[in-house]
C-alpha cells in the first residue's frame, strides 16, 4: 500500500516538474500582444514611434527593417503594401528629406468595420498609454511629441471606416506621423 501512495507521488512530481518545465520554455508574449494581432502585426515593435523607426531614421535601415521589398521606391519615397491573414491589409509610404524619415503614412483596411472600431481603438489606447492623452482636432486624434532631429511631431490617428458606404465596406484606418511646422 505504501508503494503505490509513494509512486502515485513520484508520478504527481514528475508531471508538476514537466508543466513548469514546459511552461518555463514558451516564449513570452510580445508587450505589443494584448494590443491584439492586427495591431502587432501593423506595429512590429514598440522601439521608435511606428514598425521601430522614428522621424530622423535613415532610407537604408528602413529598407534593411521592412520584411520586404518596397513595392515603389525613389531617393526620396518608400511605398509597402502589407496583408493581414484574413482580416485585411495594410499600406505604409515612408518620405525622407535631408535629415532622414521626415513622414509616415498608413492605411489598413479591415474587411470587418466592426473589427476595424476594435482596431482603432486599440490603436488609440496604445498611443494613449505611450504618449499622453490624445486631443481631438477636426475628427483626428492627435498626439504630439518629440523628435530629436525635428522638434515637435504630431501623429494622427482617424477612423475612416465611415468614408465607404457599400453594403460590407472595409473598415479603414488612417495613421499620419509628421513634424509639427506651425
């Protein structure tokens, strides 16, 4: 009778030390994770202030970080189309000037609008939670911050889902980062 208690609790033990094991060897969720997969795959990193890059960021590193080709390029000018699985796809048009990346635009496409309001929403949460607040000017929301090579820089944020009245539209939103001129 004792052998059987002691080798039901070698079995307990050594099942409890393989979970902890395997659970020891799972990588951990990115930060950018509970932001949900449309928005990690859209953000890639949470380094700089889109896919790892900030204003000022050389033409080069931005090709080298991209996981493709551009579809466009010139000295000036870097056009991505991206999918998303089944959820939609996305564009990014990255322009430069003489100090490096002075200019980022987005848009994804959401094949649910539903699912591009909880897109955007997470999209502004997660710009809330890592700059401030946002303001609310002419439909945007907005945020600025600062960039070592060009001072102020606003990040625009809109949902424009509303913009395609067809009967299961996209959903589509817009995601506009540039130096502050004013």
């Amino acid at each position: 009778m004792i052998s059987f208690f002691f080798k039901q609790k070698q079995i307990f033990v050594s099942f409890l030390l393989l979970v902890i094991i395997a659970g020891a060897c799972t990588p951990p969720a990115s930060k950018m994770a509970k932001y949900g997969p449309v928005f990690e795959n859209v953000m890639r990193s949470e380094n700089g202030v889109f896919r790892g890059f900030s204003l000022g960021d050389r033409m080069d590193s931005v090709q080298l970080n991209e996981p493709q080709k551009p579809i466009e390029a010139d000295s000036a000018y870097l056009y991505y189309e991206l999918k998303l699985d089944t959820t939609g796809s996305f564009n990014i048009t990255y322009n430069f000037d003489e100090n490096g990346l002075s200019e980022i635009q987005s848009d994804i496409y959401i094949t649910n609008s539903a699912t591009a309001d909880e897109v955007f929403s997470k999209f502004k949460t997660y710009f809330d939670e890592h700059f401030g607040e946002s303001q609310n000017h002419q439909g945007y929301s907005v945020w600025t911050v600062t960039s070592q090579k060009y001072g102020l820089v606003r990040i625009n944020l809109s949902d424009e889902s509303a913009d395609f009245t067809a009967d299961k539209a996209p959903g589509k939103i817009s995601l506009w980062i540039y130096p502050d001129k004013e």
